[in-house]
C-alpha cells in the first residue's frame, strides 16, 4: 500500500520539507501499524531539477525497513531524513549541474511483514551440514545474530552448537539502538557500537548443474566497509516457510570448495566476490581496483557433460544450442489498435524543458495469426473489437495454445516407413545431421534414426543422445512489432489474471526485451493417485529487435510472391495489390468508441499524423478510398479490422520470410531467439564450430574489462565553408578548401576478419616482460599480447595530434559541469593503460613513449571469425533490397555486441501475480523478506514487478574478443589519418568532426579526388557510379574508406558535439542531434540553428516532440520539449572566440586560460579577493598584460 505526502510550502531542502509533512508521515505510518502491525516500510522523495533548462523529477528512496508496533518512530522518521538528506546531497555532487528547484512529495510505501521469521534456529541443509564448515547455534529465542558472534568471537565452554556455552550476549555485546531479529541494516549500527568488531554477510540459492540441484554461496549480502581485529563471516539460512537465521562460517574455503577452485595453486582467498588469487600482492589490488563485492563465478577447466554425450572443459564454448536448427511447430503474430484518448493540459514556457501527458492509449481491438509450419491448415486468425480487448486477448491466446497441445503436440506420431533411398543414406551417413561430428564405435551412444514427432517424417540419422535432446521446445513464440516500445503495455498487466509464473528478460522495470506466461495445458492421472501437470509457455518477443525498421518498409521489401499470408486471404488480384503493403489508418482522430462507428470514410486531414507531423499524400489517400470502397467497409470500425487484419498478415508475411531467410544462411530458426545478436552468436558458432576458450583468471578478466573501450565521437572543429569550382561563391583568389565525409566500409566487419584470441591465455613472468619487445610480434602472429602499460605523450606531439590524439580514455571532462566520464581522446599521460599490442606498436611508431610495463597476457590467435563475416559480406553483396543489406550487415556487428556484454549490468527483475507462495513458486511476500530485496512496483490488484539487488555474477562472456574488436578497428582509423592522409597532406588535412567508423574532413589542397585516383587501394569507390571526377568504380571492401556523399560536393560543415553535425551539399542539408526524433530534425531544426550553436558558446535550441512513455504500464503520449542543439560540449577545450578547439591535455590550453582570467580582470578590475574588498592597482594590471604577452 502507497501514500503520497505533499507539503504545506514549498522546500528545497530535506529537512525542512520533512518537518513540514512529518506529523502526516506519523499518523499514516501508525495508522497501517494498527492495522497490520508488521511492515516492510521505505519512503522515496520526488523533487523537481533543473539542468541548464532542462526540467525533469528525480527521486530518491530508502530500503526497506522493518517497522513494527515496538519501533520508535520518531526515531525512525529521524533517521529517514538523514538517509533521504544525505541522497540528495550525493546526488548534487554526483551529478553536479542538477539543481533543486522544488521538493515535491513523499510516498509512503508499506508491504505486509512477518518479522518473527529472522531469528529462531534452523536446521543446516545436508550438503552443507557435511561441509563442516559453519557453526550454527541452536537457539530458541530472537537473537540468532548474537550467538553466531558469540560462536566466533569467544571460546565454548561445551559444545559450539548450544547457547548455553556462551556468555549472556546482552552483556559483552554493545546493543544500543539495536531491536531482535537484527536486520543487515542495522549492523552499520552494530559495528559502530562495537568498533573494534567488522562482520559480512553471505546467502545461499539453489542451481542447477548438470541437472543436480547444489547450494551455492552468494552475496556478500552486507560487506563491512573496515574489516577489524575481530572479523565474523556470517551465513544467514533459510527454510520453506521464509524464515531466516544467522550462522557463523568458522571456514570459508572448505565452505566454498565445491562452488570454486584453487585455480594453479591460488591461495589467497578474497571474501568480497568468493575467488581465489595467487599472491597477496594480486588480492590486494583486486581488492583495492576490480572487487565488486559481489559473489563472482567463473567458468572451470573440470570436464562436464555436454548435449552431445561427450565430456568437455566447462570453460570450453562451443555450439550446443542444436535444438534451435529445428523449425518451431507453430509462431503466432499479434496486433493491437488503440483508441487515443486526449487529456487536458496547459502548455507551459516553451523556452524551458518540459514533459506533459497529451493522450492515453487504451486498447479497443486486436488481431492475431497462429501461423502452423508444417501444415497450413493448422493456422488460424483471430480478431476482436470491443471492450476489455486486452483481457480477452490474453484469454483466447491461452484457450488456443491448450488446444494446439491437445490436438498437434500431446501425441508423437509414430515414424513413417523409410524408403529404399532413406534407408540406403541412413546405412551410408558417417556423421551425425544434428550435431555434425562423426559416429564411432560407443555402444552408449550409437547412431539412431531420427524423426519429426509431428509429422512421422524421418529427418536423418543422429547420435542417440542428439535423439534425445532434440524436442520440440514447450514455448510458441507470439511476435509484435515494437512489442518493447508500444503493445506490450497494453496487455502485460493482463497476465496477472492468474498465479501461473511470468518470466522476464528486463531493460528496465518496465520495459522488457521478452516475457513469458506458463499455461496449464494438461493434466495426467498418476498410478499413485497424484496428478502430473503439463505446462507449455507463451513467449512474446520483438520482431523489431531482429528487424529494426517500421513494418510499412519491411512490407516494401517483399516481392509478390513473398506475401503468402496476404495472398491466402485475399486471393483475388485487385484486393491483393491494394493490401500487399501497409496501409494508412487516422490514429490521431480515433479518440472514442463512438468514432469507429462512423459510416463515411474520414476526410483526408483526418490522417493527419500528430507523431510525425505529416498528413498522408493524396496519392495514399486515394489508396484508403479504394480500400474502403472494394471491401465495402459500413464504418470506420469495418475499416479498422482490416487495416489491423492487414498488418498482422503483413508482419506474418516479413517474419516467416525471415525465418527462412535464416534457415537457408544459417541452419537456425530465428523463432527461437529474442534478438539478433543471440541469433548471429549461435549462427557464428554452428558456422565457424570454433571452441573459444572462456577466461578462469579473475585478474585477465577484469584487466580486459577495464581496457574496453567503445568508438569515438567527438567534434574537433565546429565550421568549416568549402571553397572550390563545386560550390556556389567559389573565390579562386582564396586557397581551395573541400570538405569531405568519409565513412569505414564494415569496420567492426573488418575487424572481426582480423586475427582474434581464441585460448591458450597466460601471464608472462617478470623475466619474460623484461626481454618482451612488441616490434617482435607480426600483426599476424600466431600468439598475441594485451598488455597494461605506462606512455608518455610528449610536448612536440601536441600540435600534430591535436585533431585525433592515441589511446582515448574514459575519464571525467577537466571542469565538466557534470560529473560523467566520458570516451575522450587526449594529450594526457597515460597510466596502466590495458591495450592490444597492434595498438600499442602503432602508438609507438607515431611518438608516444613506452615508460613502464605493469603486464602482459599472452593467447593463442587466429582469424576464426573471418569466414563468417565473409559469408555475412557476400550475402549483404547479393542482396536485392534493403531491409537484407542492413539485416546482413547487423548479423556481423551482433556478433560483436556478443563479445561485448556486460553481465555485471543484468536487472534482476521478477514479474509476480501473487502475494502467497504457491508450492515452489514464491510469492511477493516471500522475497519481500529476502535481505538482497530491493524494492517492488505494483502495476495492477495482480502484477507486481520486485527489483533484487545483484547476489552473484556469473563471467562466461568471451570479452577479450570484443575488447580486441575495438582496439584493432581503432587502428584502422588512425592509420588512415596519419598514414594515408597526414602523410600525403600534412597540415593541409584538419578533422572536423569523427564518429567510430567516419572522418568529417576538411582539404586544402588543388584536386581531392587526385588523391582518391592515387590510392584506390585504400578507398571503396563502389557508389562513384560512371567513374564521376576521374575516379574508377570499386567493388565494396570492408575497412577501406568510403565517400558518404558519392562525390558531391560538400558546401559547408556546422559541428554542435558528439552525434550533433550539420553538412550542406548543393541539394541537401544533413543534421543530426542526439535524442532528438528524425522527423522533429528535419522540420524544426534549421541550418541557421546549427550556425548560431557552432559560432556562440551559451547558445541553446529547443525541441518539442511528441513520444510514447507508459507509466505503471499505462501508455501515453507525451509532448516533451527538451534542449536539441547545445554549444556546450566538454570533450574539448573550446578556444575562446574561434570554432576551433584544443584536445585535453594540450600544452596551449594553460595560455588561453591565463588569456581568459586576464580578460574577466581587463573587463571587471574592480573584483573581491576573500573578505576584503580592494581595487586593482595599475602596476599590477601592468604586470599580468606583460606577463601575458611573455607567455605568447
């Protein structure tokens, strides 16, 4: 339950708005303590900032305490505003620039808690039980926390198990302050009392391995942030009925030794991620750099056995997804529409940033397809209008999917009969069809005849193992376009209509990349008297997470006889070509029921489009016309259920032709995936069958994390005007400037064709770094190097590598107004900086210093990966529309998306629609009472979302793959700067503006594409159609450099920041702003906006869009008006009263500094030092003007 508290006034500090609402927060909190008088209580205050003129409502919540009818609460409420005050101060200070301009409410949050349930003695389980590892005392009282410090801290008098051995722990003990069962909040509390004592916390959970439930350790649950003389590990247990009980761990490694190993005889154990080390010296730096104080698993070299029957290194990744080579029995697409309904509001100050509701979504029909791909007269299409549209949807979805167990999945259809040629291949096959390895002579696992369990067609012979594991997964797979964005909010809340469980892959805590809703199928009566229950799931997944484009061009791309679902249902040739391609629909105008009652066909202004501001073409509407006339359509309701009808066939249509888009490349269904990078990942595996080797060193896989750095944008020079006999206003007394967009062909592509870490990953000793001499090492040698090192950028190198400096860094912008580091390329020493020898040779060659190596790893490379990018790049070559180049060339950069995960950044997020536990299945109320509960959000009566705090992290992830993509990609960029052009150039070459994988360049030179005729080598010219300006036509090469333009002449070039650029050619204007909407862009942002942001340095320019956001699962449009085009940007040093800028670290910045300080004192002379108030004397303005002329 949720009270929100508004003040009396108005506050911008903590304590005073706190002593306004305090008696309100009282009497709420007492009064739900009468009622219920166990609680689970936080409190999270919302209050409005402002940043520059950003507007936005920012919060800030406690954790969730237990509160009881003994707790004091004014007390409490004390505390609250202390945790509360000290947030929002770290926040100002975190976040520097943000500034408190109104405190606006406080909610109250109370869950039912039962606190009796952390305290009494609970039995140890068996397995750790025989660890004899734990010392837990058998106590019937409250204070379990007490006698587990007793058990460690003091010597037994009997047995360590019983209290009794113990001294009264009220006495030796410091309790002040502290109730019984002790809470992990409170032992900050504790060890405050009892300074010269430091206690962790662990937890346990139950996994799965190799289909054997074991108990792992996890957390640390509370890690003390000064360990003292008297230290205590604690395990805190649980039972089936949720209650909780401390233990003490009188040996950690013996506890753990089945969870971890002592890695080549590791022996220093660090308790805050559970792993071992092999020297002190390296768990003292783990411990001061990379700990993350959370239980951290890694991947072994013990063998287990895999889904082929075979043992294998759990460290060894190979592909064994085999399962998702089979095509999925049956996918249904789905559609909702929805009524619009608008809202009052009151436009404020368009000069300041600001959100407003303007409509809310509410669902009024739906559609969808249960496409059956082995006999298509299985499938079937539904539709629905009216009310509760969501409700019913979620109904007939699960009435269908028991119907299809029922009548296609319950039953295996016996094998047919082979014929002469399938028995003949059967006798003559050496290798298994699924797995793709040989048979030989194991009786365990022999070679067996496989068949689909659908049809009783016999599929090809396969190991018995293989046989077996190869099922029909228990999921059908239900695809919405923009499920993420849009159609999942107007129907997740529905699933809670029952207690069966939702699974959830979260971005956010409403936002989720898939979710799944098991239905009860099938019930079996057992010979015991019991009843087996059958459960299969509805999967919701994305299509625009495969296909990120709208379904209107998706739909573009197919060819007639790519629209077969459209076809089926709409055979006859007129209606066929009317609806082959997505139609048009007046979403703004319908905002009520009544409207689609309506019996005329809208008006041409009535579709007009609120999002992108655009009314449709005549040309469309004549199109909607026809439409409406030929399928003789009574109301615009009529012509709603076709356009919906429509779509959902349409996106039918795109994604079975996706699937077998990637059946044929691949051998993979997409259906079994929910992105296309696990899709490319699992392609590249089953394509390349390489066995790359996953790191089992804490100390490699943190030194590669942190060398991982991502592409640069940054804008180095913000105007440039071309001067050349190609632009308007060409003055040839003036020296010729052109101006150039060069783009990398495929970089990530090429890089990835590139020699990569595979295994064989080892540290060199000290002896080995000291005669290691990276010019040594070929860039294709079969060992390769990632080292941790010390350079120097010297003073000379300044000026030549100002534009593009080596080795950029994630660091904090030098008096950044806000507190956000950021990928910066700088002129600053570096210090244990992790990178690829390649780079490090090239950094070499171009005149950084080498000063100290720290360490070397050392692996095995080859290019494993080329193979598939090649395949990638000559499918993308042959392909005849768009959407498969783009598709082609996303199976390639999804790959290293792959390499790149960051498990440590996983939501752990749980969907519940009960508060009880149901058997197995907990309830809200069952992690509520988990210590690692974060906090919960309640969508409806039956969906709550409960957000946990992260208790183990599992690294299985090959980065040193993607860590080498970036760094190898980076090469290929400065080589072709400094080598290509500076080399041909010099100075005549300045770069505007970089962004990864492109160059925005300015040229002055006689002739820019003589250099292009020279050095073919290093451009793709394969869009110089006719071999314009001289330039022969190339074929497309990944990593060579690219004219974005196609040679047409670049006017003029305005640079607003990172992802902020305008460029004008002779018939176009290109702009790009960062989180600004294309179409806002294109219609409210001007050239002149551009020009005024490059030249000025306060100059702000305002956006209004119009956006989709849901609240507690509620859609709305939401017109935001925000900052589109900024002049601040902190990724340079701006130089004052030019559009030109210096890189971090650059010698000459110092001088303009003391030019700026010198002119605030010329333009004020009268100013304040300290307290005292004196005027600047003439011999000293003459002292600072001379000493400024000296310095210049």
């Amino acid at each position: 339950m949720s009270f929100r508290i508004s003040p009396v006034g108005k506050h911008n500090e903590v304590k005073s708005f706190m002593e306004d609402v305090k008696n309100k927060v009282l009497k709420v909190c007492n009064k739900q303590l009468q009622t219920y008088p166990s609680l689970k209580t936080n409190f999270e205050l919302f209050g409005m900032y402002l940043l520059e003129e950003k507007v936005e409502i920012k919060s800030f919540q406690t954790k969730y305490a237990i509160t009881t009818l003994g707790t004091n609460l004014e007390e409490y409420v004390e505390q609250v505003v202390e945790i509360l005050s000290r947030k929002e101060s770290e926040f100002q200070g975190r976040d520097s620039g943000w500034v408190l301009v109104d405190l606006l409410y406080l909610e109250c949050n109370f869950l039912q808690f039962n606190p009796i349930k952390a305290s009494s003695y609970i039995d140890l389980p068996p397995s750790l039980k025989r660890r004899k590892a734990i010392i837990n005392v058998d106590n019937n009282d409250q204070m379990c926390f007490g006698w587990t410090l007793a058990s460690a801290l003091i010597h037994p008098t009997g047995k360590p198990q019983r209290k009794e051995s113990y001294p009264d722990i009220l006495k030796i003990f410091n309790w002040d302050g502290i109730q019984f069962p002790v809470p992990l909040s409170s032992i900050p509390t504790f060890e405050a009392n009892n300074p010269k004592i430091s206690v962790n916390v662990y937890g346990i959970e139950c996994v799965y391995k190799d289909g054997k439930q074991e108990i792992q350790v996890i957390g640390p649950l509370y890690y003390s942030k000064s360990k003292k003389i008297n230290h205590v590990n604690m395990l805190l247990i649980s039972n089936k009925a949720g209650n909780t009980h401390y233990t003490y761990i009188n040996n950690f490694s013996r506890l753990v030794s089945k969870q971890i190993s002592q890695r080549n005889g590791a022996t220093h154990f660090c308790d805050g991620c559970i792993n071992y080390f092999r020297t002190e010296q390296q768990l003292k730096k783990h411990q001061m750099q990379d700990c993350n104080h959370t239980s951290t698993i890694l991947p072994t070299t013990t063998l287990k056995l895999d889904k082929t029957g075979n043992m294998r290194p759990e460290n060894l990744l190979t592909f064994t997804n085999f399962q998702k080579q089979m095509l999925l029995p049956f996918v249904i697409y789905a559609d909702f529409e929805s009524i619009l309904q608008p809202l009052d509001t009151a436009e404020p100050d368009p000069k300041k940033s600001f959100t407003i509701k303007t409509c809310k979504h509410t669902p009024y029909s739906f559609c969808y397809y249960i496409k059956s791909s082995y006999n298509d007269e299985w499938s079937r299409l539904e539709t629905y209008r009216g009310e509760n549209a969501a409700q019913i949807f979620i109904t007939r979805l699960q009435n269908d999917i028991k119907n299809i167990y029922r009548e296609y999945l319950l039953n295996v259809r016996p094998m047919e009969p082979l014929s002469e040629d399938e028995l003949r291949m059967y006798d003559e096959s050496r290798t298994c069809f699924i797995c793709q390895n040989p048979f030989d002579n194991d009786s365990t696992n022999p070679k067996v005849k496989d068949h689909c369990h659908i049809t009783g067609k016999y599929r090809g012979s396969a190991h018995a193992t293989c046989n077996l594991n190869y099922k029909i997964p228990n999921f059908i797979p239900v695809v919405f376009h923009n499920l993420s964005g849009y159609d999942s909010h107007l129907f997740v809340k529905e699933l809670g209509a029952d207690t069966e469980d939702i699974d959830v892959i979260p971005t956010s805590t409403e936002k989720y990349i898939t979710f799944s809703k098991r239905v009860l199928v099938d019930e079996v009566d057992l010979e015991s008297g019991k009843k087996e229950r059958k459960y299969m799931k509805l999967r919701f997944i994305d299509s625009f997470r495969f296909m990120p484009t709208s379904l209107d061009k998706l739909s573009t791309n197919l060819t007639s006889e790519q629209c077969a679902e459209i076809r089926k249902f709409f055979n006859d040739s007129n209606k066929f070509q009317l609806l082959r391609k997505k139609g048009c629909f007046p979403y703004s105008y319908v905002d009520c029921m009544s409207k689609l009652d309506e019996k005329d066909i809208p008006s041409h202004t009535k579709f007009y489009n609120d999002m992108t501001q655009e009314h449709i073409s005549r040309d469309e509407y004549e199109r909607v016309v026809r439409i409406w006339n030929v399928f003789n359509c009574k109301t615009l309701g009529d012509y709603s259920d076709l356009y919906l009808k429509t779509d959902v066939l349409l996106l039918a249509d795109v994604f079975q032709n996706f699937r077998s888009l990637c059946m044929n490349v691949y051998g993979v269904d997409a259906a079994h995936y929910v992105t296309t990078p696990g899709l490319t990942w699992d392609a590249m595996l089953k394509f390349t069958r390489v066995k790359l080797e996953l790191l089992t060193d804490m100390d490699m896989y943190h030194m590669i994390k942190k060398g991982i750095r991502g592409g640069v944008s940054t804008c180095i020079k913000r105007k440039s005007c071309a001067n050349n006999e190609f632009v308007p206003g060409y003055d040839s007394n003036q020296a010729k400037v052109f101006i150039q967009y060069l783009d990398a062909t495929n970089l990530y592509g090429n890089s990835m064709r590139e020699y990569l870490p595979v295994d064989g990953f080892s540290w060199l000793t000290r002896a080995d770094i000291e005669k290691f001499n990276v010019h040594d090492i070929s860039d294709e040698s079969d060992v390769g190097y990632i080292l941790e090192v010390d350079l120097h950028y010297p003073l000379e190198l300044h000026s030549t590598h100002n534009d593009l400096p080596f080795c950029p860094e994630n660091i904090l912008p030098p008096r950044a107004k806000y507190k956000q580091t950021k990928l910066i390329p700088n002129l600053y020493d570096k210090s244990k900086y992790v990178i690829h020898y390649r780079n490090l040779k090239q950094c070499l060659k171009h005149g950084l210093v080498l000063t100290h190596v720290h360490r070397i790893l050392k692996f095995n490379q080859k290019p494993w990966l080329r193979d598939y990018i090649d395949l990638n790049t000559r499918m993308r070559n042959k392909a005849t529309n768009s959407f498969e180049k783009d598709f082609f060339k996303l199976m390639n950069n999804g790959v290293f998306g792959k390499t790149m995960e960051n498990v440590d950044k996983r939501k752990i997020l749980k969907l519940l629609t009960h508060w009880e536990n149901y058997g197995r299945r907990r309830g809200l109320e069952s992690f509520i009472t988990q210590p690692h509960f974060k906090k919960f959000t309640q969508f409806s009566h039956t969906l709550f979302a409960v957000e946990m705090s992260k208790v183990s992290v599992v690294y299985n992830k090959p980065i040193y793959v993607g860590f080498t993509i970036l760094d190898v990609s980076k090469i290929v960029m400065y080589r072709f700067f400094y080598d290509i052009l500076r080399a041909h150039y010099g100075k005549n070459v300045s770069l505007l503006y970089t962004d990864t994988d492109s160059f925005i360049l300015e040229v002055k030179t006689h002739d820019l594409y003589e250099h292009m005729r020279n050095n073919l080598n290093e451009y793709d010219t394969s869009n110089y159609k006719n071999n314009l300006h001289g330039v022969i036509t190339t074929p497309s090469i990944v990593g060579k450099m690219k004219d974005e333009y196609a040679g047409k002449a670049i006017h003029l070039f305005y640079g607003a920041g990172a992802k902020s650029y305008c460029v004008k050619t002779e018939d176009d204007v290109i702009k790009k702003a960062k989180g600004v909407k294309k179409i806002t862009i294109k219609k409210d942002l001007s050239e002149f906006d551009y020009k005024c942001v490059a030249e000025q340095t306060d100059k702000k320019v305002f956006c209004k869009m119009l956006v989709f956001k849901s609240t507690l699962h509620d859609i709305y449009t939401e017109l935001v008006n925000k900052i589109g085009l900024s002049s601040y940007d902190d990724k340079r040093f701006v130089i004052p009263n030019t559009c030109d800028t210096l890189a971090w670290g650059h010698r000459d910045i110092r001088r303009y500094e003391n030019y700026i300080d010198l002119d605030n004192i010329l333009q004020n002379p009268n100013v304040l030092y300290d307290d005292d108030s004196m005027d600047i004397s003439d011999e000293l303005l003459d002292g600072l003007i001379k000493a400024f002329e000296s310095t210049s």
